[in-house]
C-alpha cells in the first residue's frame, strides 16, 4: 500500500487517527510485519475509480495479538488521487464493533467512547513510533 501513496498522502482510520507522508506508509509496513506467518487474511471488492477519486470494500479476518480474540474487521475505503498516486486515504469501520471483538466485555462497555478511541490512538501511534525508530536505526 506504501508504495501507492503520494509522499503527502494523509491517512486516517478510527485506529490511528491521521497520518501524513511516510508515516502512513509506514504504518502499513508495520502492519504487514507484525502479521506475518499469522492467520491475517484480506479480501476487497466494489472497487471504482473515477475523476481522481476511487472507493473499496475489504475484509480483514486475523487473531488480535494481545488478546487472542478473533477479529472480523468490516472497511470501507475512500481515496483520492495526484500525480497518479494516492493523495488521501480514509477507512472507515465500526470502531465499537471492532473492540468488541478485541477486548470482549470491556470493548463492549468502553468501545463506543471517545475516551477509547483518544486512548486507542496514543497506543497505536506509540507502536507506530517505536517501529519508525527501529527504521531509523536499521539505516544507520
């Protein structure tokens, strides 16, 4: 996905928040890693593209790793294009859903709020940090 973007490309999702240039691609990447040789599975449908924008469904099935809860995460996506590159990127899912499939009893109570969401966001990116800097390091 990483290698689609735009390198002004902004991301947002209900997991991360917003993301601008190489962190979204970065966030990707850690992504993939962090799954490999694991259960993720991935399928995409109603995919369109027409005057710079574009749309796709996708599917996420995989076993969320601190909990060992199974996830079926449903994403609509939405996209805009520049210079033949994907310029925005925003997925949209069901954030209360999503946690109630993660957590259980506690994404059920607790998933729906903005105290969640707020908390969710400085978790993923504090993840996404610390990959970022294992980058940096690896390039030294």
């Amino acid at each position: 996905m990483a290698s689609f973007y735009h390198e002004d490309i902004v991301f947002e999702d209900p997991a991360f928040g917003q993301l601008h240039g190489e962190r979204a691609g970065n966030m990707w990447r850690m992504l993939c890693e962090s799954q490999r040789g694991k259960d993720f599975q991935m399928t995409f449908s109603d995919i369109s593209y027409k005057n710079e924008a574009g749309h796709a469904h996708w599917e996420a099935d995989y076993t969320f790793s601190q909990t060992g809860r199974k996830i079926h995460n449903v994403i609509d996506a939405r996209f805009t294009f520049r210079d033949g590159k994907i310029f925005s990127h925003v997925d949209t899912f069901n954030l209360h859903k999503w946690a109630r499939q993660a957590l259980g009893f506690q994404g059920l109570l607790l998933g729906g709020t903005g105290f969640f969401r707020k908390k969710l966001h400085e978790k993923t990116n504090k993840l996404l940090d610390k990959y970022e800097a294992t980058l940096i390091e690896k390039s030294q």
